[in-house]
C-alpha cells in the first residue's frame, strides 16, 4: 500500500527546516549504502549522528507519532532515526530494495524494515526530476509531492530515485518497523478502520459499530507482534 500524508509540517516550518539544511555540510550518501546499493546511489547525506539530523529528526518523529493516519497506516512499533539527503547536479538513486535490518548507530537496537517513508522539503517546482519511483503491484507509481507532505510504501518494493537536473531536493527518509509484518494485512486494518472513523462520524450511535471496532481489534491481536 503507498500512501500520501499531507502537511506533516507546515510552510513556516518547511522554510525553517530547509534553511537549516541547506546550510548544512553534506557527506557523499553510499557511506551507509550496502555494497551492492553503494553502486547504484548518487546523492549526499548527512551523517547519522549530526546534531541537525538529530534535532529535525525527533521533530519528525514526534509528529509521526500524534499523526493519526500514519499511525493507523503503518502501526508502528518503532522509528529508525530519520536520515536525511539531498540530491543535485544530476544525483539519482538507481532501481534497489532497502536492507531488511537496520542498526541504529552507536546502540543495539535493530529495526526491521516493513514501511518506508520519505518527507519532502523542498518544492517540486524547485528542481526538475528527483521523482520516487516504486514498484507498486499496480505497476509504476512516480511521487513528487509538496513540501512537507510524506510518502508511506512498503520496504519490500523495488524503487529508485530519478535524476535530479535542475535545483536540489532535500528530504529525510527513514523505516518503520510495525507491529504487523506483512503490509496486506496492515492495508486490510488501515481500510477497516478508515471505514470504521468515517461511520463514527456518520452515524455515532449505530449498534454495529462496536462489533465493527471489536473486529478490527480481534485482526489485530491474531496478527500484531509486540
Ligand atoms: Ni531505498
């Protein structure tokens, strides 16, 4: 499942955030690529202990967590640290899938890798290219969204970067690892429970509802992993 989630940040905050990082010294991104991604990728990162990936990085995560449509689509259990990078002059990413295990630098906590997520920051009419492309079972789908807006997918998808040939396009990129593995089953809770909100709303007192809820919590506890 791909989802798009506006106005993670908002306009002022973006402008903030992307002073900040434009202002920031840029390492070359295959420093944490495995061997064979190190080939294919071409853009800057900063390094995952710089106290500005460290500051914008909690920020996010404190926002993913009072998010409710990131919470109900990707249920997580925990946030790899958000990374950041920056691709110009031509930089692309070329067709790869994420590492399944991630270890977060300097502790021993690993992540699994089931949900992917990147948060724009810069205008999409700021640069040419640098559109996410990921392999979707429908086929092709290609993200450039506004600043400030992310993109859930699945970590287990094939996707790229496409070259960026005008401007530059920062953004952070990090993975969930959710409380339910596999994201058919996570896509099944997330529709069940928009359906269920959108009822709430609707007709509050109606009777079915708490069998509805009751379901929605017994898939879950035949699925969730703690
Ligand atoms: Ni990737």
């Amino acid at each position: 499942m791909l989802l798009h989630v506006p106005g993670l940040f908002n306009r002022d905050e973006v402008l903030r955030i992307r002073q900040a990082l434009e202002q920031a010294e840029w390492a070359d991104g295959k420093v944490t690529a495995g061997y064979q991604s190190a080939k294919a990728k071409h853009n800057l990162q900063l390094a995952e202990d710089h106290p500005l990936a460290r500051e914008i990085g909690a920020a996010i995560v404190e926002r993913l967590w009072s998010n409710p449509l990131f919470m109900s689509a990707a249920l997580p259990r925990k946030i790899f640290p958000p990374l950041f990078n920056c691709y110009t002059g031509g930089g692309s990413f070329d067709y790869h899938i994420d590492n399944a295990v991630r270890y977060v630098k300097g502790s021993p906590e690993r992540v699994r890798t089931d949900v992917s997520t990147t948060v724009f920051f810069s205008d999409p009419d700021d640069y040419d290219g640098g559109e996410l492309e990921i392999q979707d079972t429908y086929g092709v789908q290609r993200v450039k969204l506004p600043a400030g807006d992310m993109v859930l997918y699945p970590s287990t998808s094939l996707h790229k970067v496409t070259p960026v040939t005008r401007g530059a396009r920062l953004a952070s990129f990090f993975w969930t690892q959710s409380l339910v593995r596999e994201d058919s089953q996570r896509a099944l809770l997330f529709e069940m429970d928009n359906a269920i909100q959108k009822l709430t709303m609707d007709v509050p007192d109606h009777p079915s509802l708490i069998q509805l809820t009751g379901t929605y919590h017994n898939l879950l506890r035949r699925w969730v992993e703690v």
